[in-house]
C-alpha cells in the first residue's frame, strides 16, 4: 500500500498499521533513512487512526525507542506521541521513554516533544513534570 492509498479510506487499514508497526519495531527496517514516514503518515491520517491502532503504535514506539538512532525517527516518534495523545498520556510516555535515552537523537526527539507540550500550557502540574523532564534530558 503506498501512502496516498490512505486518503482513500475511512479508517486506516489493519494491514497498513501492521506494516507500520513492523517497520517500527525491526532495526531491519526502522535503521533505514526512511522509517519514520510510516509515523508522519499515520499522523497525517490520525482522524481515522482507531484508538487501538494509536495505542499499539504507542507501546511499539515505548518499545524500541531506545534502539532508534535515526534523529528523524526519533523526532517524528515524540512527535506522533505529542500530536496523538492528549497531554497526560504524552507526558507519560515522555517520562518513562527519558528513563532509557541512549544517544543525542534520542533526546532531541523527547526536547522537541516536551517543549511542545509546554507550550501554551496552563496547568502547573504539567509544567512541573515538562521541566523535570527537560533537566533530566540535558
């Protein structure tokens, strides 16, 4: 299936998110320059991503992201957390994915991600644990 095949569905297909799913989880596929496109179009078709595919998609990315290399990849995983889940969810995964950065990729992905969560944000709470995770990731 090729990407424009998305815009003619309702819902993302099974398949397509198996696919996905797989790129993201072999370093097979997911060390290629190109993995992370998978993300940026699940992300671009989000509104028919079911919740079950973006959760699965989710734990496959808190998975693996420790053997992410690629600084794309990794930009575009934090991203697909960010712009997916509400604030809760994505602080969550930003928390427990900081616990196993490896490399310099790994946290400018989780930086970007943080900062766009705090941005604009009004609970203090959610500040509170953006800025714990910034100082954790520098």
């Amino acid at each position: 299936m090729f990407f424009e095949d998305l815009l003619e569905y309702s819902s993302v297909p099974e398949e397509y998110c198996d696919f996905a799913i797989e790129v993201l989880s072999d370093p097979v596929h997911y060390q290629t320059k190109n993995a992370g496109l998978f993300l940026y179009e699940l992300y671009t078709s989000r509104d028919a991503l079911s919740e079950d595919q973006a959760q699965r998609v989710l734990g496959t990315i808190c998975r693996n992201y420790s053997d992410y290399e690629n600084e794309e990849l990794c930009l575009l995983a934090s991203d697909f957390i960010v712009r997916i889940f509400d604030r809760e969810t994505a602080i969550g995964a930003m928390e427990n994915l900081s616990k196993a950065v490896k490399n310099t990729n790994q946290k400018a992905g989780l930086l970007v991600a943080v900062q766009a969560i705090a941005h604009g944000c009004g609970d203090p709470n959610a500040l509170q644990r953006c800025g714990a995770l910034t100082e954790r990731l520098k």
